[in-house]
C-alpha cells in the first residue's frame, strides 16, 4: 500500500477539501520536507472563491504558499542543503507555483520541493527563529517588494490602504526603515489597532478619518478647484476595486499609487482625473528571491511582536474554523495552519 499525506485541495468555488494524497515522489534535483506552520493568505481567500487560481480548473488545486518545516529528504544532485535543515520556502523559486496554481500546496504534512536550490527556492532559518516567523517571511517579502516599488524618499508622505497580513507588514517595515509620516486605514478595528501600536504609524478604521488626516498630516492643496491631500504615495493592500476611484480623487499631482492587493473584479478608473494629476499608476507583484532573502535578514532582527502577527494556530483538520477565522480582520490577524506533530 502506498504511503500517504494530507493536503488541502481547492475543489470548487467556496468547497475546500482535506485529502489523502499520495507521498511525494522524490527526484535526483528535488527535496522533502515536513511542513510546520503554513499561513492563511488573503489571496487563498480569493482562490477559494473563486475555485480556482483564475476560477473553477479542472483538478483539484493544492492549497499553501506561506510555509517553514524541517528537511528530511534529499535528491543526490541537491548541494548545500542537509537533512534536519530547518527552512522557509520560497513558493514560486524555480517556478515551482507551490500553492499558487502548481501541483504541490503547503498545507501539507510532507512537501515536495522540485529543482530545490540554497537561496531560490529553499532558505535556511537562523536557529533562534520560530517556525511560525519562518512562515512569516514570504509575507514580508511581497511588502518589502512593495515599498522597493515605490520610489520612496526619507521624507516621503506615506498612505497605506488595507491592514491584512502584507498592509500590517508593510507599515511595519516602513516604521523598521525610519519612515515618520505613515498614514493607514483598514474597516476592522483590530487591525487598525495593531496599526497604531507601530511607530510612526496612525491608522483610522473610516475614510472620512482617514482622509481628514491625510490633509492634516501630508497637508492639503487643489487640483481645478478638488481639494486633494499632499500624500506622496498611496500603497493600496485591499484589493478592493472601489477603492482605487477614491484614491485617485484625492491625489495631489504627481503621486504615485502602487497596487499590491490581489483585485479580482475589474477597476472603474476615470482617467480624466488621472490625466489632470499626471499620476503615477504601478504595481507590485511576489518578489525576486533577494527581497526574500532580505526578508528573512530582517525578521531574524527580533523585529516584530509574533503575537501581533499571528492571532490563531489551527490544526489542518480544523481547516474549516481556521479559513472562517482568517475571513474576520475583526477576530483574527494571521491565522496558521499548524502542521506540527
């Protein structure tokens, strides 16, 4: 009989499965390991509504791209890594699109780590460091790719929309690289708390709150006559499609917007009121395995407070509490599955 292992599977739009597949298969370029702690992304959210990495596919698609574990099975042609090695994982290293649309997920007891190279798709965890911050670096690497795409200056004037798991990451890296003049806001009142518990930091859970100390913060000028805010540069984290149009009416010129929130519907953008801003429109997308190395420097600086971060560790087989935990930013920052034995 063959071995086995569990993993969460995508089977539909909102149906989420717990299964028994079969033990990965291991390859002369290839590694094992046995996952720890795996996070629950908002983008998993969006997966699982919608099926699918882009909706409803014909196989089941394993779930998990935030993961640490331990090494226990090497390829021959594997160099510079070791059984026992404690790891994060890069998931899209080598394109390897671990939970991300490819045929391995993180939520899992055993993970196969196809083309496994030191510092692309496997990276060593100092030993002081938890499991659970290992699974915190490939979080802190979209947000540090995030601000790498803005363009900042020591003195620029900061907006962050949306305080989930990389909008919290995001804020807390600028207060770690000496930004002063952060403004953020989030509809849930616990995150907006764990915001202003950040220095340099002040986080409002309305818009009109927001707005108003953007204006009183960043200052406040006109564009033909449309009072706007003096922000620099405006991070949206939500996803939100709506909300780009009232970032955009209350841009100064020249500010630069950087999408890093996963939108799934299709953004409204009045592109006359870009056109008398001359603003800038980019994005940010994942991050090169530097930025994930440097994540993984500045986390084993003792940095954040893990227990801002993670909220809640859930076993895989209360899979179902954890993802409806994961839903509510008014009970839960972080949630974890817990794949420890």
């Amino acid at each position: 009989m063959k071995k086995q292992t569990q993993q969460l599977n995508i089977l539909g739009p909102d149906a989420l499965s717990l299964d028994l597949v079969d033990y990965p298969s291991l390859g002369s370029n290839d590694l094992i390991v046995a996952i720890k702690f795996c996070g629950i992304c908002g983008t998993d959210l969006s997966y699982i509504s919608s099926g699918g990495l882009m909706g409803p596919q014909k196989d089941p698609m394993p779930l998990g791209h935030e993961m640490s574990g331990i090494v226990i099975e090497i390829g021959t042609d594997v160099k510079d890594i070791n059984i026992n090695d404690r790891v994060a994982i890069n998931p899209m290293g080598n394109n390897n699109s671990i939970g991300n649309g490819g045929p391995e997920g993180g939520m899992t007891n055993f993970l196969l780590v196809k083309n496994a190279i030191l510092n692309e798709s496997i990276f060593k965890l100092p030993d002081k460091m938890s499991f659970e911050i290992g699974a915190l670096v490939e979080p802190f690497a979209v947000a540090l790719r995030t601000i790498n795409r803005s363009n900042l200056d020591q003195d620029s004037k900061i907006a962050v929309c949306g305080l989930g798991c990389i909008g919290f990451s995001v804020v807390t890296l600028l207060s770690y690289f000496g930004y002063k003049n952060i403004i953020a806001t989030d509809l849930y009142n616990l995150r907006v708390f764990n915001a202003n518990e950040v220095d340099s930091v002040r986080a409002y859970s309305n818009w009109e709150s927001f707005t108003d100390a953007l204006k009183e913060f960043h200052g406040e000028g006109e564009i033909f006559g449309i009072p706007v805010s003096n922000t620099d540069v405006f991070i949206d984290c939500t996803g939100n499609h709506k909300l780009i149009s009232n970032i955009i009416n209350i841009s100064k010129k020249h500010a630069r917007i950087v999408i890093t929130g996963l939108h799934q519907e299709q953004a409204l953008i009045d592109f006359r009121a870009v056109l008398m801003r001359e603003l800038e429109i980019t994005c940010s997308m994942a991050y090169s395995n530097n930025e994930f190395l440097e994540s993984l420097k500045i986390l084993s600086n003792d940095m954040i407070d893990q227990n801002k971060f993670i909220s809640h560790k859930c076993k895989i087989q209360d899979h179902k509490k954890a993802f409806e935990l994961a839903k509510d930013g008014n009970l839960a920052s972080k949630v974890m599955i817990d794949l420890c034995n």
